[in-house]
C-alpha cells in the first residue's frame, strides 16, 4: 500500500506541466512550438523570457524535492522508498497525463531529486556535460553524453558511489533506481539525438 502511495502523490507533483501553465499566460502553447518539449530551454526558445525561463527551471526542481521531502518525512530513509518517489516524479514530468503524456526531458525534476537522494551524480553528471560541451558546443549532445555516461559509470562503480551517499542501499537497489532515471531522461532524447545525426550527416 505504501508503494501505490508514494507513486501516487510523486506522480501527481511531478506530472505538473509548469512550462505549459507558465506560456499559456503569455498566450504561447509550448506543445505547438519550437521543439514541442514542456521544459526550461524550449520555453527560453519559444518565448525568450529570462523571468519565465528560471521560474520553468526552479519549479521543475522543486518537483523533484518536493515529493522526496514528503516520503522522507512519512516513510523514513527508506532508499527504496526514495527511488521510487524520484523515479515517480521524474516519470511524470517527462509524461504528464494532463498533457496527453507529453512533458519535458526530466533533466531538472532529475536534479531536484538527485541532489537530496544522490548528491554525488549530479556533480558527475555536470563535470560530463561541462567536458563535452567544451568539445562540441551543442546542448543536447552534451545532455546526451553526460547522461549516458553516468549510466555506464553507474551500472559499473555503484559499489564506489553508493559510499558517497546519504542514504545506504545495496548496489542492486542503487543501480536500478538511478538507472531508471536516467534511462527514461536518455528516452526523452532520442529525438534531439535523431536531429544531431541528421545535422551531421548534413554536413558531410
């Protein structure tokens, strides 16, 4: 019963399409413009507000907090329990049932969670993304590298990393959880992977 309850009130925080509701006031449907994805860039990209950009940005990490905040203070540090909460959340936010499950790329609901449950990727995840957008200067190549490079250092040193967390777990539960997450931010992005390959083979 606990795990329906933490999936439920997780998923109903996270499926929150904050893009869309901050856009729809300034008269813009971020689902019909520039990439369709409910998230910080393309609300930057289709409305070119700064203001509106950060509060997309700082209430899709709140979304991953938030609900980590509630089962840590009902359930306890239950690593499992966490997982489930951020991975809920993340989930939800990448395919929101008030959007037609549609929604953003869940890189920032990621981070609002990731911070409070595994400080240690998002500063991994970060030292990947600044490496490989010094190299190709493209974002979402460089969202691509760094998550997909945290999941191969995931699923092979999650015996180092789970020393560096708050919570303990074993490894099994440490990988999938984060696994988890980070495949489905790795789904969202396939299509911005399709189009780079596209551009490249342009320019051959």
């Amino acid at each position: 019963m606990d795990f329906f309850l933490i999936i439920f009130y997780s998923y109903l925080i996270g499926s929150i399409p904050t893009a869309f509701l901050v856009l729809k006031r300034k008269g813009i449907n971020i689902l019909d413009e520039g990439s369709g994805n409910v998230g910080t860039l393309n609300s930057y990209e289709v409305s070119k507000s700064k203001s509106a950009a950060i509060l997309v940005l700082i209430t899709d990490l709140l979304k991953g907090m938030f609900p980590l905040f509630i089962t840590l203070h009902f359930f306890g540090e239950n690593f499992v329990y966490l997982g489930i909460s951020v991975v809920s959340a993340v989930f939800a936010h990448c395919f929101s049932i008030w959007i037609g499950f549609k929604g953003g790329r869940g890189l920032a609901t990621a981070l609002g969670g990731s911070v409070l449950f595994v400080p240690q990727l998002p500063i991994l995840w970060i030292s990947f993304w600044l490496i490989s957008f010094w190299i190709k200067k493209d974002i979402h190549f460089a969202n691509i590298f760094a998550t997909f490079s945290l999941l191969v250092a995931t699923i092979f040193y999650s015996s180092f990393f789970i020393k560096f967390s708050i919570y303990s777990s074993t490894e099994f539960e440490y990988t999938i959880f984060v696994s988890i997450v980070l495949i489905i931010i790795l789904i969202k992005h396939i299509e911005p992977l399709h189009n780079y390959i596209k551009m490249l083979k342009s320019k051959s």
